[in-house]
C-alpha cells in the first residue's frame, strides 16, 4: 500500500486524519463522531500509525509534522472537486482563457458561487442583484470588452458618490466611451479616486467586476456567443483572487490621463488600416 491508497483512495481514512487535524482526540471521541465502526476504526488508525501520519500518546491521537502538508493538499484537492461540481456544466460550456494560468490553477479559491441569468426582456440591463451590490460598494474594479450600455451611465452616478473606482477598458471599448459618452467619460477621468486604464491586449471577456463585497464575471461560451449570464462569489478568498485578476489586466494596460484619448484613437486608427490594407 501507498499513501495515495492510503489516504486519497480510502474515504474513512480522510475522515479520521481531517477529524483529527481540527482537534487530536482518543479512540471513543473519533468512535463518537465519525460514522465508523469501532473495529474499522481500529484497523484504519493502525494503518495511519504504521505509516507515520498519527501518533498515539497516553490515548491520544495527533497528527504528525509529516501530515500536515498532506492534509492541506488534501484539502485543496478537495475544495477544488467540490467547487467544480458545483457548476460543472458552466465551467465547461464557457471559455476561461481570458483568465491567466497563475488565477486559473486557483479558480477554487473563488468558493460558492451564485448563477444570474440575464432576463431575455432585459438583456440590455445589468441584472438588478448585481447593481444592488454595486451601489453597497466603496470600492470598485471594472474590466470589459464589451461596452454594456448602462456602464456609462452607472460609473457617473458612483464617482459623484467618491467611491473609489478603477475602470479598465479595451482599445475598442475606450474609442467608443471617448465618442459616445464623451461628458460621462470627461467627468469620470477628473473625478477624485478613478482611474482609467486601456488594454491594447486581446483580452476577451466581456465583463468583469470586483468589489469590497463581491465578484461578478461574464464568458463567453465556447461558441463565441454572449452567454448572458453572469457568475458572483463573495466569500474573502474570491475577493482576494478578484483583486489580483483586475491587478493583472492593469499591469498589461496604459494608465490614461485626460488628454491621452487622442493617441490611442491614433493607435487603434492605424491598426484598422492595416486591417483593411492585409
């Protein structure tokens, strides 16, 4: 036997070593708590001791230094299953390559989540639980691809507020503020506490929002359509994860000042008559 039959494969042994980490305890307490039999559990802390990962002392059962690596990978392994399983057939039917590699291998650090669907009256609107979040917020990162129609009007109402607000667009998307919706825009980059970025980068997603209080992403599914649905978490760890993407999308971006509208639309004008030229 290995460890991975030892522990990974046998469901009882997690139990007793993921019991015993919270709190070492005798024979009767772990008989007591888990659902296990008291000769399987005999057999079970034989094995756990024969290899190194309990020892026994007056009565008692502990985890050893060994252990404890083990078990928190464990546990990773087990938060990352769990967290899958929760939305499967989201993660598999939308294309998450937008998110990097170094955030994609922690997508479990995400925990619950919440689907919201996009009512088909309404799909020009941003979904009303998520605005009602928004305007709870005192701080706010937005990135996009897509410029949704009421985002302008939105970051308005919240600078007047003096929230602290980050707003990362594409190239495409900056074009389209700068032209139509050139006092909303105007009034955003003088406000106090904002900034704006533009990503020349290829980033494709269409929406994405961190906050103080909670997350909100939409994908594109892998057909290339807008799914129209977006997925929230709140818990601190996806905040935390939130934070870095956002961090990452600024990083790969250009920090505009008021008058810099003028070369990217340069930039991006010149790019479209390459376009057209090839």
């Amino acid at each position: 036997m290995n460890l991975i039959d030892l522990v990974a494969l046998s469901e009882k042994r997690r139990d007793i070593l993921l019991f015993i980490e919270k709190k070492p305890g005798s024979f009767e307490e772990i008989e007591s708590s888990l659902d296990i039999s008291s000769g399987s559990l005999r057999y079970h802390l034989k094995k756990l001791l024969d290899f190194g990962l309990l020892e026994e002392e007056n009565g008692e059962y502990r985890l050893s230094e060994i252990a404890m690596p083990i078990i928190w990978n464990i546990k990773g392994l087990l938060d990352s299953l769990a967290f899958f399983e929760e939305n499967i057939e989201y993660w598999n039917q939308h294309d998450l390559t937008p998110v990097p590699d170094f955030l994609l291998r922690r997508l479990e650090e995400l925990g619950r989540s919440e689907l919201i669907e996009s009512n088909a009256e309404y799909l020009f609107e941003i979904p009303p639980e998520i605005l009602e979040n928004l305007r709870a917020s005192e701080e706010i990162s937005v990135f996009c691809s897509c410029l949704h129609p009421e985002i302008p009007l939105i970051y308005s109402e919240f600078t007047e507020k003096g929230l602290k607000f980050s707003l990362c667009v594409t190239e495409q998307v900056a074009e389209r503020l700068f032209n139509q919706f050139p006092v909303e825009t105007k009034k955003f980059q003088e406000a106090k506490n904002t900034e704006l970025f533009v990503c020349s980068e290829d980033i494709n997603l269409p929406i994405f929002v961190v906050t103080d209080l909670f997350i909100a992403m939409e994908f594109f599914l892998l057909s290339g359509n807008r799914s129209m649905q977006f997925i929230t978490f709140s818990e601190t760890g996806a905040l935390n994860w939130g934070r870095e993407l956002h961090l990452h999308y600024t990083e790969v971006s250009k920090k505009i000042e008021t008058a810099d509208h003028i070369e990217i639309f340069s930039h991006v004008e010149t790019e479209k008559q390459k376009t057209v030229k090839t």
